[in-house]
C-alpha cells in the first residue's frame, strides 16, 4: 500500500475486517517450541505428539483394598459357606510381596500396589475377616477381577497427546504419570506495548488540570495476559516523533502495540513512521469504533496501532490483535468469549459497509444496545453485558431479531 | 459424627453430595479483603463497592480531531458557501488552549483534548481547509456535537462497580481511569497440598519398578491456579502416621487438601487422623468414583482427604474441593465449565444412591460414554472431551436422551 498521510485530513478507503484478517492469517504461523517445567504447562500449547515411552501402570496393580488371589479358588465362597486362605505377607504401593503364591495363600494388598506371582484376582476387604494368619472368604472373585493389567491406563508406543493440545489440569496429571518433567509447549508471543500521549498520567502519579490517568495499558496487559501473551515491556511515550521512531525499533517483540497515535490527528506519528521504518499494509478500517486502527509489519513483529478512545482500543484489540497473539501462541483465532442467543428489546441501528462492535445489556431473556454508546465510554462496557458484532451487510437488528451474544464473563464466573 | 475407623472395613453409609455441599455452603464465607496493584487485578473479585471519587472526563473534551467553535456560527455553512473564521491557537491533549474564543475564532483541536471556554462544538478535520491563520469550514455543526461533558463516562459519587464483581480487562481500564492504584480484593484462598503414598516419585526423579510417578499434585497444582487459589505449600509424605499428623497441623491454610490415604486401607491414616486432631464431618460419599473422600476441618482450615486414585482425585476435586476455593476467593460456586446439550449415542448405565461423574466423548452432534472408566485411568479424563453427572435419582439414560455436557475445554479453546 502506498502511504497516503492521513493527518488532518481523513480516510479516504477504510479496509473490511475480513481482508486485514485474511493478511494476518497469512502472516501468523504458530511460534516455535520451547521446553518448560511440568508443573508451570496447564493451559500451554503442546508443540508435539507425546508418545508414550512406557506404559501405565507398569506392573499388575490392586483396584482395591483386600486380598491378593487365585480367583478361581475363591469359586463357591458366601457368608453360608466361606473359604480359609493363609495370608502369607502383604503387598503395598511401593513395597511388594516379593514371592509368589501357592494354592489357598492370600496376600493382603492395598490399592494400587503389585499383584504378586500366583494371583490373579483381588477380593475385596470388606468380605474377608482374618484370624491370625487366616482369612475366612465369604465372596468370590473371578480370575482378572480388581487387577489393573500392565498398560491399561496408557500403552506405550502409543499417542498420548497430540501436538497443539491446549493442556487441560488432567492432561497435566497425564503427563506426569509418564514421568515428563520438562514439556514441549509453543512459545508464548512476545508483546511490547507503545503507550503514547502528553495528555497521559499513570495511577498513582499526581494528575494535571488537563491530564487523564492512563487506562488503556493496564487494560492492555490484562487483555495479553488473558490471551496468554507474554508482556515484555511497556513504554509510556510522549507524542514526540523520534521518540516513537526509537521505541518501533527496539527488537525483540513478535507483536507491538501502539495506542493513540493512530489517527489522523496532527501528532499521530505512528502510522507515517511504521510506513517509514517497515510497512503500514492497513490503516482505517471499516469497523465501529475502531475505524482508525493500523496494522503492519516491522522486521519479524507484527504492529498494530491502536486507538487511544478506549472503547475503541479494546475492540481493535479484541478483533484484531489479541487474535494475532492467540494465533501467534498456537491457541485458536476465536473470540474468547462464550456465545448466546438473546432476542432484542430493543433495536440495533448500524451502517452498511462498516462492522459494528454494539454493546448491549441483558435483561432476563433479553438484551438491548447500552444507551451511551461513544468510543471514549469506557463504562459502557463495564456496565455492559457482551457484545453484537452486526456484519458490514446489515442495516442493524429490528425488535424482536435473535442475535448472537459475545458474553464478557465466562457463564460459570457471573454472579449468581 | 462419631468416628467409626473403617480401615479394611468399608464404608457403612455414604453421605449425598448435596448434604455435603450444605455443609460447605454453611462454612465457606468469602475470605477478607487485601489491596493489591492495579495492574494485578484482572480476574479478581472485588471485595467492595468503588464509588467514583472524579468525573470522567474532568474538562469538556474534543470527540473528534477538528476546530473547536461556537456551533451556532457555523450553520449554513457548505461546500458551495463555506464560511471563514480565524484560528486563534490550539488544543492538545494535555496541553489545552488557555484563553477564550470569540465570535469567528476558532481553536485547532485534537481528539481528547480540553474544549476551551467560548466553544460548544468541534467541527471535523475532513470539512476544513487551513490557509494562514485562516480556515474555511464547509460544514457545519449543532452546538454541543462532537464534545464530551464533564462526567460523561462517570459522574463523580455514582458507583463504578460493585462488590463481588470479577474484574475484566475494561474495569481494570475503568479503575485506572478513576486513577486507582491500589484495589480491594477478595484475598485469594491458601491452598497446602499433602501428597501421600510410599509408592510415589516425583517427576524429574528416578523411578523404582514397583513405583509409579505422582500424577495427583501436578494435576491439582494446575486445578488450584484455574480456580485462582494459592498454594502456599506442597508436601510429599510417606506413609507414616506421624509425618501425616504434623503436616496436616501446619498452620497458614485456608483450605487442605490430602491426597492419598483417604480410604479404608490399613495405611489410610488422614480420616482417623483428621477425627482426632479436628473434626472429620464427612467420610465415604454417594459419588462415583470418588466414594472414599472424607471432608472435615481442622483450625480455620477446610480439609478435604481426596482419593489417590486420579480420576476419583478430579473428581472429587471439582465436585467439592474447587467449589470451595472458589466460594472462599468470592467467586461462583458453578463448575467452572461450560455445559452443552448433546444427545447419547450409546446408554450411560449408573446406580440409583449414588451420582455418577461420566466422561463422555463428543462425536459430531452426539456423545458416549468412554470405554475404559475405571477410577485410575486418568488417560480417560484426556481423551474424553467432557463428563455428564447422573444423579443419584437416576438409573442412567438411554441411547437418544439429550443430555448436560460439562465441556473440559472452553469451546473457544477447542481446536478448530
């Protein structure tokens, strides 16, 4: 794209969102692995199969507390007529019976622990009853009952877990009990974040009379952190063009975030120097309110300038760059919002050829557009319960339509 | 409950989950609150109100990039008959215009910038065109369009958010707005996990043959984060009823989980233990498969004896142990896992008296039960892609019944 300088004077061509997509699709692969501590993978992204390299368990082990048998000898055997076995030792987790057994000897075993030569059946604690070292039966047990066969749980060999699993807390478990201590997980995407702006106070500092606390980088870093990116580093800017120039180029991300700066006032430096410096390949984009995003390229990270208005920051962030480091990460390019239907109380009005990010309100069964809808109301999205993405094609959703609901909050973590 | 010691005994009678869950209900008050950094403070639960102690914005501000004038001036103005006025100086964000405007002055404004005294409108950069100290503007616009009130997005004195709500990345935004540097939160519930079992090794160590490595603290180390708890302490114990006795006396928890020893082996220890030492309210459940586990207290601490068998461990984990450290962290009870219909495609068999934690499988539209579903087949809970809970009333279902899916994967986070 030839640069045009937009400052002071507007868009001319606003970009759809599926074509600035189609873009990045073609320039996330996935990064390449590393290896982490087990204890630190949950929620990682394997970068290979893993192959089981023996099997679980090991050896025969107990399914119950009880004894240890030949259970064909036990055939017969009720509280009218019980059997009597010789207990000849005991078998648990970590120490074994280390002999074998004979016709009518037991061994007491606890679950879980190696089923001794000889037997071939567990009976259960609950109907033996020792005397000395006697146990009297009053059950019987099938050969193969209560024992765990070599292998049951994972055959070695097989595939355990195929490459770009997202690791759930018992895959974790699983991979323990392969005795991994180190996992191959896809790296996390590195994110530096450019937060410009002499308007701009951080919490904490005192504020000038015409000063606004900065709130677009904590609520940044809790959008990459959700996404599983890794912040590298946050610089707060002032809107000073060799200063911006400097902090592009500083390497070492895979995705830069610019926030304010974007548009086409007359200090938004941002796009005019990713032009310069690597390659602006969008900027303006028929999205509501987010029309002033950029994205581009400079050496291997990907840029994305984005609105300082934080409504509009979010949602570029959401539609555009949070999708890139979930790709980035191996993690699939979906929202990450549950979704429900909900029929509209009110209607939705939206532009043909624009996409717009409609926040709405759920009143029991129903939800309606939130009244202050400005892209500097960041309330409104506190205050709102999801949002509508209405399609370039729309004209907007009249009383009564279904639409799909983007939740905020996971269903599970809303108040009851 | 009188402690009846139901080592290689059994169970005489199991208490229903929902008896329990009373119970818990009864004792699981959200913990206090602590002050943690802003930037910390996405997922948490806040543990007060936050009434806004500013406006947002403090000042008029410019919603567009443009000229700040008296809308009324510029009415009829168009292409064919612009109108003139004189640019007397400019606003920026953070560096505002100090005087004020007279009739046909106009003052060069950025988005976000203070609106200065004289001027009720801004008139976009696109329908103006510089020369000089002159512009010609050729459009017009109603006072009051494209400028921000004081206290648009908060009124100083109106509540913010409300106590009990689980910080999303746009409150942190929001807070930060209202230049909050410190937040109060819920505390996070501390979590001691002691693993017990002679027959257990560490990944990363060297395994004896009759050993197996210990899959339970991994897994439930990545449960306890999912479910925002800390934990404070891990102990990997053998066998021994001393070790055991002073371990489950460590003060500084608000929730213990003992993993192993639950049952009614000879080396199961923890429930007469926890009788002894505090209160062990519940022992031997109506839930498959994770009937041993024991639930009681000890100080201020909630103990839970949790099966060493891994899937029982999951099960009873989440069942009991996760709902309880969500409770005390402020957060919802639910399972934390999204649920789906889907029909059966072959039956689920299941036990009146007893609730019965089924892993399922999802194929296309439709799920089965999976094959191997004993209690220590923890490679069941990976292949499976989600459970169903029958409850106690139920005999199972038939091929066709529709039923509750909990998904382990958020349906975001499911490969495409």
């Amino acid at each position: 794209m030839k640069f045009r300088d937009v400052r002071m004077r507007g868009f001319e061509k606003r970009a759809r969102l599926s074509a600035v997509l189609d873009w990045l699709d073609a320039h996330c692969a996935s990064l390449p692995g590393e290896s982490i501590p087990l204890a630190e993978s949950a929620g990682r992204i394997l970068a290979e199969e893993i192959v089981a390299t023996s099997n679980i368990p090991a050896y025969r082990r107990s399914a119950m507390d009880g004894y240890a048998i030949a259970g064909e000898e036990t055939t017969g055997a009720s509280d009218y007529s019980p059997l009597t076995f010789r207990v000849v030792g005991e078998s648990w987790p970590g120490s074994p019976f280390s002999g074998k057994l004979y016709s009518t000897q037991a061994v007491r075993i606890m679950t879980g622990a190696p089923v001794p030569e000889g037997a071939d059946a567990v009976l259960p604690a609950e109907q033996a009853s020792e005397a000395g070292d006697l146990v009297e039966f009053t059950g019987s047990v099938p050969p193969g009952k209560n024992v765990g066969a070599i292998g049951e749980d994972v055959r070695e060999g097989t595939s355990v877990l195929p490459a770009g699993r997202r690791l759930r807390p018992q895959d974790v478990g699983l991979l323990a009990s392969l005795g991994l201590a180190v996992v191959p997980v896809i790296r996390r995407p590195k994110v530096r974040m450019l937060i410009t702006g002499n308007e701009l106070a951080a919490v904490g500092q005192p504020i000038g009379e015409s000063q606004i606390f900065d709130s677009n980088s904590p609520m940044l870093h809790s959008l990459i952190v959700r996404d599983s990116g890794e912040l590298i580093e946050q610089l707060h800017l002032r809107d000073d063009r060799h200063l911006i120039s400097e902090a592009l180029q500083r390497p070492g991300a895979d995705v830069l975030l610019v926030s304010g700066g974007s548009s086409v006032g007359a200090e938004d430096y941002a796009p005019s120097l990713l032009d310069e410096l690597g390659e602006l390949d969008f900027h303006g984009m028929a999205i509501r309110p987010a029309s002033p995003t950029g994205v581009g390229r400079l050496g291997s990270a990907i840029v994305f300038l984005l609105p300082g208005n934080p409504v509009s920051c979010l949602c570029a962030y959401d539609l555009l760059a949070g999708r890139t480091i979930r790709q980035l990460g191996g993690r699939s390019p979906r929202l990450p919002y549950a979704t429900r239907e909900f029929v509209l109380s009110k209607k939705i009005v939206s532009s043909v050829g624009r996409l717009d990010y409609c926040r709405v309100c759920i009143d029991e069964e129903r939800v309606f557009p939130v009244a202050t809808s400005g892209a500097s109301i960041l309330s409104s999205t506190s205050r709102a319960d999801g949002f509508v993405l209405v399609p370039e094609e729309s004209e907007g959703y009249a009383v009564g339509t279904t639409v799909s609901v983007h939740l905020y909050d996971l269903p599970f973590d809303r108040p009851l």
